[in-house]
C-alpha cells in the first residue's frame, strides 16, 4: 500500500497536479486584452481623426514642395566645402597668407570696398611688425580736426586709425558702382553662409552665362551669387600682383590669401581661441579622474549614509 500511494504521488506530481484543494477566497481573473482606443471609438470620430491626418501629410507636403520651390528661385549654386588649413580642431591661421592677403586687399579690394571695423594697430604682431605697420598707416591721409580755426584738415595715418573708407558716405558707393553698394568686408565670412568657402568660390566662379539665359549690360554672371547676377567684375585674376615673398600670383593663390585674411579679420581671436581650447582639455584630463575619485569614494559614502534618530529614554 506504501509503495502504491508513493506511485500515486509521483504520477500527479508530475501530471502538475495536487492532493490539496484550493485556498479559500476570491479567484484571480486572468488578465485580457485590453481593446484599443480606436476600436472603442465611434465611426464618426475615426473618419473625422483620418480625414484630419490627411490635411496634415497634405499641408507638409505642401510645405515641403514651397520650400523646395523657392529654393529653387534663388538661382544660387552651393560653394564646395574646402579644406583649409586653418579648419583642423587645432590648427592656426596661416600669417604668410594673411600678409598676402591684406596686399590683395590694399591693392584691389580696397579700391571699392571698406573695412571700417579693423584699424592698423591689429595688424601688428600678426602680419606685420609695428614699423611696418607706422609706415603702412602713414600711407593713408586721414581726414582729422577741426583745428584751432575751426577747420577740417589731412593728416598721415596712426596705428590707432582704422583703414581709410573709399567713398565718404553710402549714396557715393552707389552712385560709382551702378547703385550696388559693396559691402563691409570686415565681417563677411561670418556674415555669409559658406564663410571663406562662398568668398573662395564667388571671386574664381565667373563665366559665361548658360544658353538661354541672358542679364543686363553692367551685371556679369557668377552662379555662386543669389540671382546669378553681380554688379562687380571679376576682380582677380592671374598675375594681377605681384607677391612681395616671391610667391606665384594666380588666381586661385590670391583668393585664397584674401579669404584667409577675411577669415582673421572677422575672426582674429582664432588662434587664441585654439590655444585656450586646448589648455581646457588638459586641465579637464587632469581633473576628472580626481572628480571620479571624490564622487566614487567620498562623496557616495555621504550620500548613503543613514541617519536614524533614537529619542533618549
């Protein structure tokens, strides 16, 4: 009989079942999927949620195709992006170009465009040395006073004087160039978008225009510029200079020297702004695991402590 009710035993045991009945109480439902929001809702209300996803799709697409429509009016080819020198995490400026490029400046740029922003004492230590730089500021006639009779009067240039304007005021500017005005250059690789990239490609991108597309007498094609037509001739080319350290004048050389001295003017921090960068990162490397050491084994002993309060008896 023993060893018949140790059988039993075992056959229901493994069959899952047991000799004792249920507890007594409330049964446990199973739990059941629970329906959807959408097929609890009436028809009404689903065909008015998917009529108004319709005009939504239908209005960004509409959005889109407007965009991508007026895009497409501005007739404006996008710079290639260019490596340059001066765009590594840690690189500098090149200051042989940037000499190079403030004599492209002074000797074709100057003559239309101004740079108000930027006076011949940042000059030096940079491009120049500060007797190169008196001489070059000593260059301009700077109009100063009034003097003791109340009158205006010329004088040479100081290293405090900012570069001399080509044209007194804005309605010359316009009246010379065929009513354009020629922007500052002070900022304008940071004003633009593309930076030394749109400037690099504007000065080297004039050509004839397509066929079947005609401009006006004084405007001449480029189609890096919005509308594709500009009021400035193409004012570089090869061997329009000469370099003062020999080197060869084309055209590409010259638009990269006065987009790398644009560069500086809007941006003359540059190198500063490198160099702290760097020491930053340094100071970081050697505080952080000093950091880790305070958070780890300091700090997470304070911040899991457990303070009881046991009233006196």
């Amino acid at each position: 009989m023993a060893a018949l009710s140790a059988a039993r035993c075992l056959v229901l045991r493994t069959r899952g079942g047991s000799l004792l009945p249920p507890p007594p109480g409330p049964r446990l439902r199973p739990p059941q999927a629970s329906m959807s929001s959408l097929s609890g809702m009436s028809r009404g209300r689903k065909v008015a949620l998917s009529a108004l996803g319709v005009l939504a799709a239908g209005g960004a697409g509409l959005a889109l195709a407007l965009h991508t429509a007026v895009s497409a009016s501005d007739l404006q080819l996008h710079p290639p992006s260019y490596a340059w020198s001066h765009n590594g995490l840690l690189a500098s400026l090149d200051h042989s170009s940037i000499r190079r490029g403030y004599q492209v400046y002074k000797q074709v740029c100057a003559a239309c465009h101004s740079m108000e922003y930027l006076a011949f004492r940042n000059l030096v230590g940079v491009t120049h040395t500060e007797a190169e730089a008196k001489t070059l500021a000593e260059e301009a006639e700077v109009v100063d006073g009034p003097d003791e009779k109340g009158e205006m009067f010329t004088r040479p240039g100081k290293l405090s004087d900012y570069f001399p304007k080509p044209y007194p005021n804005p309605e010359a500017a316009r009246a010379a160039n065929n009513g354009a005005l020629p922007p500052d250059l002070s900022y304008i690789t940071s004003a633009r978008h593309g930076g030394e990239d749109y400037v690099f490609s504007l000065l080297t991108g004039y050509c004839d225009p397509p066929t079947g597309v005609s401009i006006r007498e004084e405007l001449h094609y480029n189609p890096y510029f919005p509308g594709q037509a500009i009021t400035m001739a193409p004012p570089i080319y090869n061997e329009i200079l000469e370099f003062e350290d020999g080197t060869p004048a084309t055209m590409s050389q010259i638009a990269k020297d006065v987009c790398t001295f644009l560069r500086w003017a809007a941006e003359p921090e540059h190198d500063h702004r490198k160099r702290m960068g760097m020491k930053m990162l340094m100071m970081i490397g050697l505080l952080a695991p000093l950091c880790y050491y305070l958070k780890r084994h300091k700090w997470s002993v304070l911040k899991s402590r457990k303070i009881a309060y046991r009233p006196p008896k």
